[in-house]
C-alpha cells in the first residue's frame, strides 16, 4: 500500500491515517531531505527569442540536402560521348593521307600499298590515303616523281595540272608552275587535263607549257635522267632550267642582262656545281660568278 505513497505525499493527496503511516516507515526521512534540497533550487532564467536566434542558424546549416541520383543517365551521357570520340576517331584515321616530302638536293624513295615504286625528286611532295587504298587509289603529287607500277596495279595521280591514270607502267610526271610533262617509259598512261584525255604509249611524252601543250618522243624502257643526277632539257626556256639548278642545288641564282625565256637545250649534273654551272653557261655564251650559294649569270656584252 505504502508504494503509492511517495508520489500521493509529493502531490500532497495523502489523507492524514496515511501520512501518519507513511512517516513511520524507514524512506521517510529520506524522502523528506529529498525534498527540502529541492525546495531550495532555483531554476536559471530563459530567454526564448536567444534561444531560438540561436538555433535557427544550426537548423539552416544542417538541412538535409536531396540529391537526385540517376546513375543510368549518367552512363548513357558518357557512353555518347565515347561514341561520338570512337566515331570521329574512325573517320579521321581512315581518311589521314600519308606524306612524303622532299627539300631541296633531295630525292626520296616511297612504297606505296600495293608495292608501287615512286622516287620524288628535289622540292616535291607525295600524299595518298593508306587506310583507304583499296577503295581510293589515288596520289596527290606537287613536283616531280618516277613511278614504277606494280604489274596489274592501277590508280591516278592527281596534279593541280592534270589526272595522269596507269596500269602496270614506269612513268615521270613533272608538275610546276606553268610547266606539267608527263612522260611514259613503258606500258600506257592516259592523260586528261581540261576534261580531255590523252593516250600516252611507251616512248612518248605530253608537255604543257605556259598553256601549250607538244608531244615529244622519249627512250622506251628508259628513266628519266635525273635518276642518273643529271637533269636534262629540250628547248625549254631558261627560267625553268635555272629553277631547277636552284632545286638540286639549294642555291640562289640571279641574272643581269640575260633574257631568261631564251630556250635551253642540253643537260647539267646534279652532283658538281661548278660543272653544272659551265654547262649551262658555255652553250649560251654567257658567265656566272659563284659566292657561297649564290649564283649569278650575266652577259658581258649587254650594253
């Protein structure tokens, strides 16, 4: 009976039989210094706005923060862009060109896919797509080159003169300024330049000057002679040969009292400059002064 006692005495709903009851028993005492050390506490003073003012910051701070996940758009994100890179990878590899360039004094030799020899010679360039050989055989050629085709292997040669197309022939094709030959050793060669084709056999050659063009006659089963170092001419005005003397020998020339467009018939050597300097100017009665790498040709008898 007395376990309710404590919380009835607390709330002072004790009857006085059982007050007096609970005062004898052995808590009382207890219970009593309970309570007067509690009577005695005074509770600290609250200020409710400080309180709040104090919380809210913490409340903002901590608020939780909602992510929405969605990892499979993510992927999908990524494996676009890795796509569109695979792709454009593709087509650049399989349309890159390979280059070949040659400086001046300089001749370079070049296998092509199908086993197809070309020989650059000085100042000249030769591009192509490996990749796409098969479906686009086709040369980009600037300068001057010797091809020797594989047996029952065909492609064009692009120039920004003309289309040289071949099967299974040896061929020269020289492309520079005003100035496109191509010269047919063995086989057939077709040349078309301004949408017209020319059939070129062994033993001739298509030359294209200053917007003229001459068939002339070559060696059947020859090559053309700077394969051997030596760079030959058949009336061709002497701007052009001495443009090539500059090539061979990365040198620069200049003249004084010399008419340039006089045509040159002969041949100079691509390996001894002093040579090749009296080769041209013994047969047109004319002199040169050499100066490290400079050249100039003058006329002693011009007024």
């Amino acid at each position: 009976m007395q376990e309710n006692y404590l919380a009835k005495w607390l709330n002072d709903e004790l009857t006085e039989a059982e007050l007096a009851e609970f005062k004898k028993s052995e808590a009382f005492e207890t219970y009593q210094k309970i309570k007067d050390s509690a009577s005695n506490l005074e509770a600290p003073e609250f200020d409710m706005d400080k309180a709040w003012s104090s919380i809210e910051p913490l409340k903002t701070a901590e608020d939780t923060k909602v992510f929405i996940l969605t990892p499979f758009k993510k992927f999908l994100r990524v494996a676009a862009v890795i796509a569109v890179l695979l792709t454009g990878s593709f087509f650049y590899l399989s349309t890159l060109s390979e280059s070949f360039t040659t400086d001046y004094a300089e001749n370079k030799t070049i296998s092509l896919p199908d086993t197809s020899e070309v020989i650059l010679n000085a100042e000249s360039e030769l591009t192509f797509s490996k990749n796409k050989w098969e479906s686009n055989r086709n040369v980009n050629l600037k300068g001057e080159a010797f091809f020797k085709v594989a047996k029952g292997q065909k492609f064009t040669v692009a120039t920004d003169q003309g289309l040289v197309t071949v099967l299974g022939t040896q061929f020269n094709v020289e492309t520079r300024k005003e100035y496109f030959e191509v010269t047919c050793f063995e086989g057939l060669v077709s040349v078309t330049m301004d949408g017209k084709e020319t059939q070129l056999p062994a033993g001739n050659s298509l030359l294209m000057l200053n917007g003229k063009s001459t068939m002339l006659k070559a060696a059947i089963n020859g090559k053309p002679t700077w394969l051997s170092n030596e760079s030959s001419f058949k009336s061709i005005p002497l701007n052009y040969v001495i443009d090539e003397l500059q090539r061979q020998y990365n040198i620069k020339i200049t003249t004084k009292n010399i008419n340039t467009s006089q045509l040159f018939s002969g041949s100079f050597s691509n390996e001894n400059l002093e040579l090749a300097l009296k080769s041209i100017s013994v047969p047109l009665q004319i002199k040169f002064n050499l100066d490290g790498n400079k050249v100039l040709f003058y006329d002693e008898k011009a007024p």
